[in-house]
C-alpha cells in the first residue's frame, strides 16, 4: 500500500503539532529553556494532579504550599 504526498505531510504536521504543544508547555510553563537541572519529572507530576487548575497554577501552588509539593510528590494531590 503506497502513500500518498498528502497523507504523508498532514501525518508529519500532526505530529510535529504534538510536539510543539508539548514543548510550549516545557518552555513556558516551566521555563524549562532557563533550567539548569532537567531530571524529566517535574512536569509530570504536575500532569498527573488531578486538580483542575491550569498547569501553571499548580506550578505555583506547590512552590507556595509545602503540603501541596509533597502531595505531588507522593501522587496524592487533589
């Protein structure tokens, strides 16, 4: 089964979209482009908070509230 050129090209711009909303995110966010220390984990565990803040704010909640951090960091946040 060949493919043709537009098939081809909407694929590559999905995926290519993907991948500039994922580092949108990284960069402004998390102002990952101005981070010295990139362990990878950080966003997601933002990610995985069930809370139906915008990520940035539950970026800054947990920089401001020690027992929110830690739920994060335990996968328990709310």
């Amino acid at each position: 089964m060949a493919i043709d050129d537009r098939t081809l090209a909407r694929a590559a711009r999905a995926h290519w979209g993907i991948e500039k909303r994922v580092d949108w995110v990284l960069g402004v966010v998390f102002h990952d482009d101005l981070m010295r220390l990139r362990t990878g984990r950080g966003p997601n565990l933002i990610r995985h908070a069930t809370a139906k803040d915008s990520l940035e704010a539950c970026r800054k909640a947990a920089g401001w509230d020690q027992d929110y951090l830690q739920a994060l960091i335990n996968r328990t946040a709310q």
